[in-house]
C-alpha cells in the first residue's frame, strides 16, 4: 500500500472518529437538555397544582420547639390574661387539665405513625412537644380560627407535626375531661334536690313545672377544614360560618354540672 493510500485511509478513519464523538456530545446534550425539561415540568405542575397551599419549612422555624418559641414565652408567662385571650382557660385550669390526665397519658402513649407499630414504647423526650406544648396546641387550635401557618410559627412545627399532635392531643384531652368530675354531667342525687331546682326554676318561669336542669348551645369559631365530611359538619348554614357546637349543662344555682 502505498504511502498516498495509506494518508487518505488514516484522514477517513479521523473523520469518522470525529463524526463518532460528534454524535455522541450531541446525544448527551439532547439527554441533558429533556432531563432539565422534565424536571422543569414536574416542578411546574407542583407550583400549580395547589397553589394555596403554602406552607413553612423548618429552615423558616425556631430551630428548637422547646426552647425560644412564642409558646414557651407565652407559657412561661404565666399571665392568667394571656392565657385566657389565647387558650380560653386561665392558669389554674390549664394545669388542673394536666394534673387531672393529661400529662401522664400524653409521656404513656405512643403517637399514631404509619411508620411506626403502635405496640411500640413511647420515646417522650424525642417529641417536639412537652405535656404542656401539646395541651397548649389543640387549646390555641380549639379557642381561635388562626391559620395553621400561625400555629406552625407559634409552636415551630412543621404542617406534618402540627396535624400529628392535634389529633393526638384532641383525644387525650378527650379521655382527660370524661374523666373529671368537674366536667362531668351529673343527675340530682335525690328527689329532694330535685325538687329545690324545679322551685328555682318555676320561680323564675312559672310555665316549666317540671324543669329542674338548664341548657345553653356555645359555637366556637373553628378553621376551614382541608376534609369535606369535616367541613360540611362544622358549617352552621344560620351563622354562614364553621363552628364546633357543644352544649353545656347548667344547674339552677348556675353551677356547671
């Protein structure tokens, strides 16, 4: 093979090389550029999927729930006033709701997880949230229509946590007050009390003969639930508004009971 042949094999043999890797940058920009666009795409559709819902993340929260939150200033505080204004309850019965259940059943039971067996032994110290937080949670929760994003910043939750330690709180403090006397309806232990509350009450509304308890409806303001069979049972068509409706019993002598 002569030496004219042979230059013209070896340029044929770099052109396809170049050609070869020419094709392959092109393949690997091609792959690139629909990875960046799917992505792009994915994150278009999250953006627009929900756009109301908005939400903190941890990096925007106190770094610790338990220490330098709006909450343990609050609670710290111990202002009856304060107390009062945000959880509907003052010093005194906030910790008569611990003592009375709450705290021990909180620190004894597992919080419900998917992940997680409910046989399993509760870790209390691991938990964002002490006694104290979690009762202060569901009463901030239950005493005003705030925005989960406020009670996020509040208790320095993220939304996940917040909806955890609500339904978990919601029920302990269900079991708590069942178990309280001073929360528990009671009938008149014999005729004669009945009697002297009836007298009250003809007294005062001479047509009801045989009355010897009262009755009053309270509506407390609650936020709009994300759950329709929730919202359709907290939406009160007279008021236009979403309430929890309780009914509390009264004695003549205007006792609680």
């Amino acid at each position: 093979m002569d030496e004219l042949t042979l230059h013209w094999l070896q340029m044929e043999a770099n052109e396809e090389e170049e050609e070869a890797e020419d094709y392959a940058m092109e393949a690997a920009a091609t792959t690139l550029l629909i990875y960046i666009g799917a992505e792009e795409s994915r994150l278009a559709r999250a953006r627009n999927c929900q756009p109301n819902r908005l939400y903190l993340c941890r990096p925007q929260l106190c770094p610790n729930p338990r220490v330098g939150t709006p909450w343990q200033y609050l609670y710290h505080s111990r202002s009856d006033r304060a107390f009062i204004t945000t959880m509907g309850f003052d010093i005194e019965t906030f910790e008569s709701i611990l003592q009375a259940g709450f705290a021990e059943m909180y620190y004894e039971t597992p919080i419900p997880r998917d992940d997680v067996a409910a046989t399993g032994a509760p870790r209390p110290g691991s938990r964002s949230l002490d006694a104290a937080g979690a009762l202060g949670l569901v009463l901030h929760y239950l005493n005003s229509t705030m925005r989960e994003i406020s009670l996020q910043q509040i208790f320095a939750l993220i939304p996940s946590s917040v909806s955890r330690y609500n339904t978990f709180a919601l029920q302990i403090l269900l079991e708590t007050i069942r178990n309280m006397s001073d929360t528990a309806i009671t009938w008149p232990h014999d005729e004669s009390e009945f009697k002297e509350y009836n007298s009250l009450i003809v007294n005062r509304h001479p047509r009801l003969l045989e009355a010897f308890r009262g009755i009053d409806g309270l509506n407390l303001p609650t936020q709009t639930s994300e759950d329709q069979d929730v919202e359709n049972a907290t939406y009160n068509g007279w008021l236009s508004e979403h309430f929890i409706s309780s009914v509390l019993a009264f004695s003549p002598k205007g006792r609680q009971i």
